[in-house]
C-alpha cells in the first residue's frame, strides 16, 4: 500500500479547474518531484494535499486513511509535513523558541501545555537539546538566541525546514525549498533533504523549478500541466518524453524547435512567468 494518494483530487475556482482529476500515489522511501509550467497547479496541488484549500471532489489518503474531511492541523498531526514558499514562522520569538515549541507538538501529555514555573526541569532539557540538534542540522545554531524578524531570508527558509524537521512528520513536503536563497545558503538546504532520503520510512515530495536539483534528487518525476497529470516515470524518461517537451518546453515533438522558432533551451524551465494558481 501507498504511503500517501490522492484520489480524482480536484479543486475549481468559478469555471476555472486549477486541479483536475488528479489521482497519484507514492511510496515510502522516495522523493517525487512535482514540475510543470508556472500555473500549471503544483502549489495548488500541494493546498490539496495539506488541506489549505478545501477540494471540490477527490480524496487524500495517508497510509490508508482517508484525510480529505480534516483541517490542515489535524493533517499534519496524521503525519503530512508542509513547507511553504513563504515563511511561516513565529518573528517575535528566537530561533530557538521557534524550534521548540514544534519540538514540544509532537510530546505527549504535559509537554503540550506550555513550559512553565511546574514543568520538570528534565523534560525542558529535552525538548532544548533536540532544538539544538535540529539548528546544528541546519547551520543554525550560532544563531539559536537571534529573534526570527532579524534573520536574513536565507536562514528564514532554512529554520522554516527546521520546524519541519522538528515536527517529524510521515510525508514530507517542499516547494521550492531553495528560492531566494543564493549559491551559499541552498547548498544546506539541498543536503538536508539528501539526508532525509536516507530514511526509507518516509516519503518527500518536492515542487522545484530548477532541474539540475531535480535531475539529482528525484526518483521520479510526475508533470502537472494546466492542472492535469500529463507525465510520471523515472527522470530520464519523462524529460524526454514529447509532451513534456511540449508541454514544458514548448519545443513542437514534429521538428524540435520552439513554438515561438527559436532553438530548444539547455534545460528545463518554465515556458510562463505568470503567477502560481491559489
């Protein structure tokens, strides 16, 4: 059985279909990457997924369960880990706090009233010295006392990858992990995630426009296109499948040049700069 499934997964907004009839499933221990025009429906796809946005038809299934009726909280307590493109951190709290209170999420019992005057001393201790494993992980921790409106974006994302880590989810799922971060900072995020896939019991979804990460990362490659799965399988096979090349290239399978007569690009990228659907 899949780890997680989507079922004729579907969303309209008016007379629009942002995603249609969308039925995927992945399997434990491996990384899917999600491509596709800008406003193709990969973000769109993902609101589904982690309930953000509310489906017009179809299911969500988690290791069998269907998911589809729970908010986006209850979600992530089944086991979906989210990351957005955005930032969605606690600003007025430090690195640290941040980090622990995800940590104290996933205890049981006493850990998830709050640390307080009564709380054991042994239990703070814990929930700090996993904080402070998870910031070393991600290049964090001389910053751990910093508060979070002070960091540059680059640390933003990679503490928004740290309260994923945090909350130890089932699924975990990136969208554009590395965008607005430069040459150093991406390097630390990409590893983070190679490091996960080391952990057969989990499965990572990732939405990335840049293909030589996808190209490295991904054991295979699904294609939304105008919010439908137009293509799934191994990398190698669907870059080089026709209607990707169509579809995201915009190269005519008939004589390989562009639609506009210009020559093929090098590599994949989006054909539009429009915006993301909701």
């Amino acid at each position: 059985m899949s780890l997680l499934a989507t079922q004729d997964l579907t969303v309209r907004f008016g007379g629009h279909v942002a995603v249609n009839a969308v039925t995927c499933a992945f399997e434990a221990g491996t990384l899917t990457a999600i491509v596709g025009p800008n406003g193709a429906g990969k973000t769109t796809y993902f609101n589904l997924i982690s309930g953000q946005l509310k489906a017009s038809a179809g299911q969500v299934m988690l290791d069998g369960h269907d998911l589809s009726r729970l908010s986006p909280s209850k979600r992530t307590r089944a086991g979906l880990g989210r990351a957005f493109q955005l930032t969605n951190l606690f600003p007025r709290l430090t690195v640290l706090e941040n980090i622990r209170l995800a940590v104290q999420a996933t205890r049981p019992g006493r850990h998830r009233h709050g640390l307080n005057l009564w709380s054991i001393w042994s239990d703070h201790r814990e929930l700090t010295a996993r904080a402070d494993e998870i910031l070393v992980a991600v290049a964090l921790g001389e910053k751990e006392n910093e508060l979070v409106a002070n960091l540059p974006h680059g640390d933003q994302r990679k503490l928004e990858v740290a309260l994923l880590m945090a909350l130890e989810p089932r699924v975990f799922m990136f969208d554009e992990p590395t965008a607005g971060m430069n040459a150093v900072e991406a390097p630390v995020i990409l590893n983070l995630i190679r490091k996960l896939k080391e952990d057969r019991t989990k499965t990572i979804l990732l939405v990335e426009h840049k293909m030589d990460v996808v190209r490295e990362l991904a054991d295979r490659i699904i294609v939304l296109h105008n919010g439908a799965l137009v293509a799934d399988g191994e990398p190698a096979d669907v870059i080089a499948s026709p209607i990707v090349q169509e579809a995201y290239l915009g190269i005519s399978p008939r004589d390989g040049t562009a639609q506009d007569g210009s020559a093929p690009s090098s590599g994949l990228a989006p054909r539009a700069a429009r915006s993301e659907a909701p």
